[in-house]
C-alpha cells in the first residue's frame, strides 16, 4: 500500500535492521554454541569460523552427552523432579498466603506482612552458613527435599501474587460468605481461578529460577547422583577437559528445555517481570 | 409489609451482630492458617538464620571443631576484616563492579526507546535482548569462557585479524578479568532491564507527547523533557535492584574465575564461601556475611529516604 510507505516508515524499517544488527551481538554467542555443538572436534577453533559445519557430528556429539560416560538424562530427570516440586509448593504457598494477606481481615495481618517483605532484603549469601548448619543438624543435607524447600517459601510470589489478589473485588468473597462458604471454598472455588493467570506467570518464572539456580545445588548437595543441570553442566565440563564440541552440546541441552518454556510462556513471562518490577 | 426474605435477612443481621465475635475469631484463625506456611518458612530459613548469622559473626569457629570449639571474640573478626588485604580487594572490587549498572541502564533504554516506538518486530526483540537473562548462568558462562580463551579462541582469533597482534589474556590477566566478567554481567542484564524500561515507557500518556508534537518539539527535546523524567521512578527501582544484585554476584565468579587470577576477581560474596566453605572458618565467613547485609541494607534504607526528593511520579 503506498500509504504506509510514508517517511515514517522508512525510518522504522532502517531502525529496525539497526536494531536486528544489535541483537546479533546477543544471539551470537549461543549460535556459536549450537554450531560448535555440531562440529568435530577438530573443527571448533578453525578460522574464520564455519558458521555451518563442514562434517557434521551432531549425532555423536549429543548421544555422548546424553547417554555417554557422564549421562545427563539422569540429572535432567533430578532438575524436572526439583523443578517441577518446587514450583507446585512455591506457588501454592505463595497463593494462599497472598491471599490471607490481602482477602482476610485478621488481626496483625498489616504487621505480619510487612516483616515478610522485610526479608526480602536479607541477600541469600548472608543466611548461607546458619541454613547449611542447620541442614546438617535436621538431616536436610544432600537430598532434594532439601533443595526444593529452600525455593518454596517465596517472599516475591507472595507479594506478585498479593498484587493480584487485591484486584479481585471483596464483594465475591462477602457474598460467597453469606452463602455459607468458607475461606478455602471461597480460595479453592473463587479465589484462584480469579488470578489464575498471574500464578501461571509466577510459576514460569520460578522454574526457570530452580532450573537455572547454582548456588543452592552447589552447597546444600555433595552426592553426584542427585545434581541438577547446573553441576552436572560444570562436573561436565570438567570431565571432557578440551572436548569443546561435547561441552557446546552440553551447554544447549542445559538452556534447551528453558528457551522452550520461555517461548510457550513468552508473553507472560515478560509481563510478569514487567509488572513485578515496575510495581515490586 | 415484609417478605419472607426481608424478615430473613433482618433476623441474620441481628444473629450476625451477636456473632460477630466468634466470626472475628474465625476470620482470625483462617487469616492464620493461610498465611502460617509462608510464615514458618521464611522465620525458619531467613530470619532466625539472619540472626544466627549476626551473632555467629562475634565468634571465631571452625565447622570442624564442633559445638564445643565455639569461642566469642566480640568485634575481633571485624577487626580483622579491616586487615584483610584479601577483603578489601574484594570490597573495591565489588565497588568497581557497580560501573557495570550505570552502562547497561543506559544501554537498556536507548533499546527500549527504540524498540518500543520505532521498529518492526517488536516481540522477536524482546526475546532476542532477553535471552541471556533465561539461560542457565554455568552454560552461558562457560560459553564465553572458551569465547575468551587467550591463544585460540573465536574472540582472539577476530582481533588479531583486525590487526591487534597482542589481544588481552581477558580471564586469564588479573587487569582484565575483572572486565571480562563485568562485560558479560552487563550483556545478560540487558535483557531483564530492557523489558522493565519498555513497561515503564507504556505507562507514560501518549497526549503528553502528542501536545509536544503540536508545539513542535523535535525527538530529543521529547526525551529530555518527557521521557526521560517520567521514566525516573523506572530508573530509580532499575538503579536499586542493579546495585544490590552487584553485591550478590556470584555464580559466574564460581564457574568462570573462582576469585582468580590472584584475587583480581574476587568480590565479597566468592570471599564469604570460600572462607566459610573451603576454608571452613565460619565465624571469621559470618563476619563478611554481617557486612554484606550491613551494605544492602543501607542501600535500601538510603533508597527509602532518596525515594521522595529525586523521584518525579
């Protein structure tokens, strides 16, 4: 259509390849990844860079990190197992105290609530020695159960989900309480469907947080057959020494399942990081 | 004339009032069944251990030693942190790593100017700048660890074929290692800050910038005067958040450097574990704990009082 080939757009179509020229520089390094991934080993560090390989190992590659020496599928199965429990309690938790917190009048609620968003400022390093201390003494130490509590207890879930909670109109709760409904009624029947969407955002955004998560793994877990991806990543690495099209192969195994849930989940991802921290 | 109904509801009313007692009592202990989950967990994971790490930090222990072998110092540790070569160097380096939040803030929302007006394809953006941010930090940073590798390495290998016959050791040079991990801390916080801006920039009315429109004012008068300040409660919270995540680096220092090449990336954070978990020195480790939480929560107490003056809502 001649109209909207007006100046404007000219300059949005010059941006925009400007733009797209930019986010090369961010795609880069994972598409350097995904093409070493399918390389031969001798191929990896020839330049210039093959952007396509020229032999293609992908096969190998992936069938050695996969079900080789050092197989990851055992620790995908852990990461699923601590990720997906997690992100259930997580959200349950954070549901139902968002709900207390802003759908119940009870006494000292306003003052309970604040000491919750208070140790949101304690950073998780601070409290690392006393946690792993008493992980010893209760025997919490080296099992997933562990790992998963130590996600599940969510001041910004709750605050998020609070948020949303608070949007819902109290008449439905009084008119439900007039009908004879109890609290849990009214959160299991009225409640939740209600802010259904924003628990969905939360728990894409906690997932990707247990799957991605480091620091707990690394102290709270010694035995190697209950790592996640993330040691498994690193215990890898170290492993295949100077196999670099192995350790590519592993890398995008260990980001593979995220990139596919951020793309189902993409839009409510964004708005929810969006919305949590403009408001948070 | 009444209904049935009226009578009905007047009668409940009245029972109501005089139940009204023992319905508080239940509005009270349903208020605290639902939120006791949360409320056990966080007072058992952070709050008693944010106290056990205060008081642990006036103690010098050893994990090995057992309870038994626990000895109070008073402010002994503290002292000794002021001492501490390898503390101080993680403290200035920790204040080094704060550049990073000033470049990728403004990085973010020259990105988020532009792609929230002014390009097609406005949700291929937002992915592309936002992946960084969704990967697994071990992956990513051992991608650019064979990135950076000195003698054959992709990044190397480009520099020298634009003529810089002595490119840096990047990780492996303690003068630039430290950049190199500030380098990529600034590419996957982009992303997370790009998506904050952009949601920032749409709470701003449009009127405003058509009324600039009708007085004529050109695109950099517009940013200046209007989106730039109405983004100011955005930058503030970015600015916040940015410089207490600095102090709470530590991943990528544990996969990529562990603190090296001698010391030069250490940061406060890598210095807590290593001294608690490797050396396990847990009271001198609870120390540099209590002084981190000391920073963030002046930053946030400071942020709290900045709040009202700079902030135009």
């Amino acid at each position: 259509m001649p109209t909207t080939l007006s100046t404007i757009s000219w300059r949005k179509l010059i941006l925009t390849l400007l733009m797209f020229a930019v986010s090369i520089l961010f795609l880069l390094p994972f598409v350097w990844m995904l093409v070493t991934s399918f390389k031969v080993e001798k191929d990896v560090f020839v330049y210039p860079i093959q952007w396509i390989p020229k032999e293609w190992n992908a096969i190998t590659n992936y069938k050695e990190v996969w079900d080789g020496d050092y197989p990851f599928w055992k620790y995908y199965l852990n990461s699923i197992k601590v990720g997906v429990t997690t992100t259930v309690i997580s959200a349950m938790v954070s549901a139902l105290a968002a709900y207390g917190f802003s759908k119940i009048h009870f006494k000292g609620s306003n003052y309970l609530f604040l000491i919750v968003l208070a140790t949101y400022m304690v950073p998780s390093q601070a409290i690392l020695i006393p946690q792993f201390i008493l992980y010893r003494q209760i025997g919490l130490f080296d099992s997933h159960l562990g790992l998963i509590l130590l996600g599940s207890f969510s001041v910004l879930g709750t605050f998020m989900l609070r948020q949303f909670f608070m949007g819902v109109h109290q008449e439905f709760i009084e008119s439900a309480k007039m009908d004879g409904a109890n609290h849990f009624r009214i959160f299991w029947t009225i409640g939740l469907p209600l802010v259904k969407p924003a628990v969905a955002t939360y728990a894409i955004l906690r997932f990707i947080w247990t799957w991605n998560d480091y620091q707990n793994p690394l102290i709270f877990i010694r035995s190697d057959k209950l790592f996640t991806i993330p040691l498994a990543m690193q215990k890898f690495t170290s492993l295949s020494g100077e196999f670099y099209s192995l350790i590519m192969a592993a890398a995008v195994s260990a980001i593979l399942p995220l990139l596919i849930v951020f793309i189902i989940g993409q839009k409510s991802v964004i708005e929810g990081i969006a919305l949590g921290g403009v408001k948070g | 004339m009444e209904t049935p109904t009226q009578t009905a509801v007047k009668g409940g009313l009245m029972k109501k009032r005089r139940k009204a007692w023992s319905l508080s009592t239940g509005e009270n202990l349903a208020g605290w069944l639902f939120v006791s989950p949360m409320l056990i967990g966080v007072c058992v994971l952070v709050l008693i251990p944010i106290i056990a790490t205060i008081v642990l930090s006036f103690a010098d222990w050893n994990f090995v030693q057992g309870w038994d072998g626990i000895n109070w110092v008073g402010i002994g540790n503290f002292k000794k942190l002021l001492h501490d070569d390898q503390f101080i160097r993680s403290v200035r380096n920790n204040f080094l790593f704060l550049f990073t939040v000033p470049i990728y803030m403004l990085i973010s929302m020259v990105l988020a100017v532009i792609i929230d007006r002014h390009v097609y394809l406005k949700s291929y953006f937002k992915v592309a700048y936002f992946m960084p941010y969704i990967s697994s930090i071990v992956a990513v940073a051992v991608v650019w660890q064979v990135l950076f590798q000195p003698s054959y390495g992709p990044i190397n290998e480009v520099l020298k074929a634009l003529g810089f016959s002595h490119p840096p050791m990047w990780i492996a040079d303690p003068n630039y290692a430290l950049i190199s991990i500030m380098m990529i801390v600034v590419w996957t916080s982009i992303g997370f800050n790009m998506i904050i801006y952009i949601a920032g920039l749409q709470a701003i009315p449009k009127d405003l910038y058509e009324a600039a429109d009708i007085d004529g004012a050109d695109g950099w008068t517009k940013f200046r005067r209007i989106t730039f300040p109405l983004l100011s409660p955005t930058s503030f919270f970015l600015l916040v958040t940015g410089v207490i995540s600095t102090f709470k680096v530590f991943d990528i220092i544990a996969v990529m450097t562990q603190g090296g090449p001698i010391g030069s990336t250490s940061l406060m954070v890598w210095y807590l574990y290593d001294t608690a978990f490797v050396n396990l020195k847990v009271g001198y480790a609870s120390s540099i704990a209590a002084v981190l939480f000391l920073f963030v929560l002046l930053i946030t107490f400071g942020q709290w009082l900045a709040q009202k003056r700079w902030v135009n809502y």
